[in-house]
C-alpha cells in the first residue's frame, strides 16, 4: 500500500462516528501531555531534549507513513520510552513539583487552621534567628536550619526531638552547641515555632553541583530542598560561612541582607498563606 492509499484509507475512517470521537479525544490528550511535557523541560533548561523529541517524532512519523508493516503502536511505543527516559533524567525534579502540589493542596484543606502572624512577631522571629545564625557564624558552629510549612514528613520529624518552642537565638544557639545530644542534626522551623531539632535529612545525590570542599552537612541542607518545598540556611562548622540552599541549588556567602531577603520571603508567604 502506497501513501496515497494510506491516506485515503485513513480519511474514509472519518464516515465512522467512533473513530472520529476516539481520533479527537487521543490527539486533545497527546496534546495535553507533550505541552506539559515540553514546558517541563523548558523550565529545566532542556531545550536540546525538547529538539531531540521532536526530531525523534518527525522520523518515527515518516516511518509509520512510508514503511510497510509498521503500524501506529510504533509511535506509542517511541513515546513511551522517551517517558522512561525524562523520568530517569529529571526524578529529583520531578519529585520536587509533586510535593509542592501536594502541600499546596494540604494547605488549602487547611486554610481554616492557618495562623496569622502580625509584623512585630514577624520581625522579632527574623531578627532572633539572625542573631542566632551570625553569632554561630562568628564562633565556628555548625548549623542546619529548615525553614518550612507543615510540609516535613513525619520520618524526618520522627528522626530529631519534637520542641514546639517559641523562636530565640538562645535555644537556636544552644540546640547547636557542640557536643550537644542535637547539635548534629537539622533544626525545623515553621511559622513561629521550632518544631523540631536533631532531625536526619536526606542527602543530596546531585554531587556535581556542591562543592568538594563542602560536607554532609550542606549535602542534608541541599537533599532536602530537592524533595521538599523549603529552604535550608547552613552555617559552615569549618569557616562560619553561611549558605542558603533552595530547589537543589546552594548559594554560599550569604550575608545580613541576604538573610534578611530570605527571612522577609519565607514569613510572607507565609501570612498570604
């Protein structure tokens, strides 16, 4: 069968009301998955793999129209394993969009619960836990502070000490002091409260992007910025630098403005919440 028959066999389908419902509802729900697909791969810089998956189609369309034999399962199955593959890719980012999902629903099923926080408590909660992060800073003590909203999962809770204390430099500094029972693990702050201290968080498997000359403990505070909606504010036991990790991404040297941005940012969204 020659293309010309082909296509006039496809269009004498068109007389069939089921496959002209069928026909319609598949390409709205293939156009529905490439576009989000496409604009996944946009937004993490992958345009090249965008390319590639185009030209893959184009090819695999022109062998399911010039070849004999070749039906169009073919392209399903090309489809299916371009799938595979960008799953295997980008799992880490993948895994960050759905628990942003996933917490915006949880909050919204919660907006009845949700706190209000006036300014004043607002900026004495920035201003403790600033004063907290420069004086470790200034004395060489290490740190992990998870800036969250009741978006942690119960196993890395359940790994530390459960607080639900009040926000101060005093119990920040002392929860961290070396040798301390807790001191080893991560601090999880949400709204105004120190939720929990000495929590285990998961490492980041993305090596490439830490520097060597970085530890365990800013390979916890960037893992758990890849799976979870929060920031990490790291504080170096080494040199006293501070660093902020978001989304899987670390920047280090923050200073005072730089806090002060991400604290500001962190209790309003908050509040809108």
């Amino acid at each position: 069968m020659n293309l010309a028959e082909k296509f006039a066999v496809f269009f004498e389908k068109f007389n069939n009301a089921d496959f002209v419902v069928t026909l319609v509802v598949s390409v709205i729900a293939l156009a529905v998955l490439y576009y989000y697909l496409i604009k996944f791969l946009f937004a993490n810089n992958a345009g090249a793999v965008v390319a590639l998956f185009i030209f893959v189609m184009i090819i695999s369309t022109c062998i399911v129209l010039l070849s004999e034999g070749v039906s169009n399962t073919f392209l399903l199955v090309v489809v299916a394993i371009f799938l595979v593959m960008v799953v295997a890719l980008y799992s880490v980012e993948i895994k960050h969009i759905i628990w942003i999902r996933r917490n915006q629903r949880h909050l919204e099923a919660r907006h009845v619960e949700s706190r209000i926080y006036d300014e004043k408590k607002v900026q004495k909660c920035i201003a403790e836990i600033i004063k907290a992060l420069q004086n470790m800073a200034k004395n060489d003590i290490g740190a992990i502070i998870v800036l969250a909203n009741s978006n942690v999962p119960a196993q890395i809770l359940d790994s530390g000490i459960m607080l639900d204390s009040d926000i101060s430099s005093e119990i920040i500094e002392s929860v961290f002091f070396p040798k301390t029972p807790l001191h080893d693990g991560a601090m999880i702050i949400s709204g105004t409260k120190i939720v929990a201290a000495g929590c285990f968080l998961p490492l980041s498997q993305q090596i490439e992007n830490i520097p060597k000359d970085l530890g365990t403990r800013h390979r916890a505070g960037v893992g758990v910025t890849e799976t979870l909606d929060v920031v990490s504010i790291i504080v170096s036991e080494e040199t006293g630098i501070i660093s902020i990790a978001r989304a899987g991404k670390i920047s280090r040297y923050a200073d005072l403005d730089a806090l002060k941005r991400t604290l500001g940012r962190y209790y309003w969204q908050e509040i809108d919440r």
